[in-house]
C-alpha cells in the first residue's frame, strides 16, 4: 500500500510533464506542415547541382506521334505516306 503513495504522485508528475512539453511543441510549430516534408523529397529540385558532363542526354520523344490505335510511327515517315 505504501508503493501506491508514490506511484502516484510519480505519475502526476509524469502527466504534468508531458502536457506541458507537447504545449510548447505546439506553440513552436511543430505540427504546423506534417505533409510538406513528406511530398518534398519527391520533388526534383537539384537540377541545376547535376555537373554538365554527368547529365543524361535528352531523348527525342516529340517525334514520335501516338496514334489512336497504339501505332508509334515517326512524323517524317508520315508525311512521306501522304506524298507517295
């Protein structure tokens, strides 16, 4: 029974002390933006820290034209149809 007069005190103390921390993480913003760390990583913002020699180079995909169909046919290939 002795062990219940200091246990709980302990425990009130424990439950005063969380209180007031998680009030003060409130108060300095620390829930404010629980999204914003998450999506930035998925944003690519160093693009212009990638070296020169290092960069991929760029593949031509707007000479590619989608048709309806699925067919992948080149624009010059295209227009030389219609002349022939």
């Amino acid at each position: 029974m002795k062990i219940v007069f200091i246990l709980v005190p302990l425990m009130l103390i424990l439950v005063a002390l969380g209180l007031v921390l998680f009030s003060w993480a409130v108060k300095n913003g620390q829930y404010d933006d629980l999204d914003g760390p998450a999506h930035r990583i998925l944003y690519d913002d160093d693009k212009d820290r990638i070296p020169d020699d290092a960069k991929q180079p760029k593949q031509e995909t707007a000479s590619r034209v989608k048709r309806p169909s699925g067919d992948e046919t080149e624009d010059k290939d295209a227009g030389e149809d219609k002349k022939a």
